[in-house]
C-alpha cells in the first residue's frame, strides 16, 4: 500500500524578516496625587531656595540684559550720555532693593487676606496705597 503523505510538499512558513521588531507605544501614566512625602521634599527644597537668595549678595538681574535696557531708555527718552558701570551697577542695586521691598509688601497684603500666594490684585492694592502718600 503506498504511502499517502510521501508525495504530499511541506508547506514552508514565510520567511521572518530581519528588521527589529516594532514597539508598542508606551501608555501615558496616570496622574497622580502628590503624597505628603513628596510635598514636604518640594517645600524643604523651596525653604532651602529661599534662604540660598537671602544669603546672597550678588545681583539677581543679570548685569547685561539690566545695562541693555537703561540705554534703551535713554535713547526712547532721547538722552545722550555716557555710563560708569559703577553707576549702573548703583542704579541696578537700587533697583533690586526696591523690587524687594514692594513684592515683600505685597505679600503681607496676600498675608492679610488669608492668602500665601501673591496676586495681581495685591499689587495693584499696593501701588494704589504707595501712590496716594
């Protein structure tokens, strides 16, 4: 009896390609909530911040960008003159003393009010009240 199956071809598979296999996209993470471990690192890492700048004594404003714009004021406002850096360097330390100073204001006026975070309204408030002495 003759064999069935002998004159029967084997089926090849397809050859698999050499190309790496793709990746599926990775799926966003889900948000979550922040733990109280994590925002005590955030405001240990803000405290830390704070008092980094309250020690310092160097200037916040870069000194370039802060001397670019008093000359471009000065020739909006048609003035021709010369500048000493040690006058600039015045003009800017003056300057930062006084921002300090009105945003420090401003956030007692956000204290006041039962706030932490500081608003535009608190310094509108503040220039209205600086305004009228």
């Amino acid at each position: 009896m003759p064999n069935p199956n002998k004159n029967k071809r084997k089926r090849s598979l397809p050859k698999k390609s050499k190309s790496p296999p793709v990746k599926p996209e990775p799926k966003p993470k889900p948000i979550q909530k922040l733990s109280k471990i994590q925002t005590r690192g955030n405001s240990r890492r803000i405290i830390q911040e704070i008092k980094y700048y309250q020690k310092s004594t160097h200037p916040l404003i870069f000194r370039g960008s802060f001397y670019k714009v008093v000359i471009q004021i000065c020739r909006e406002l048609q003035i021709q003159c010369r500048w000493n850096i040690v006058a600039l360097e015045a003009l800017q330390e003056a300057l930062e003393l006084y921002l300090v100073m009105f945003l420090s204001d401003a956030n007692l006026l956000a204290y006041h009010t039962g706030r932490v975070t500081l608003f535009p309204r608190d310094i509108q408030l503040l220039q209205r009240l600086r305004s009228s002495i």
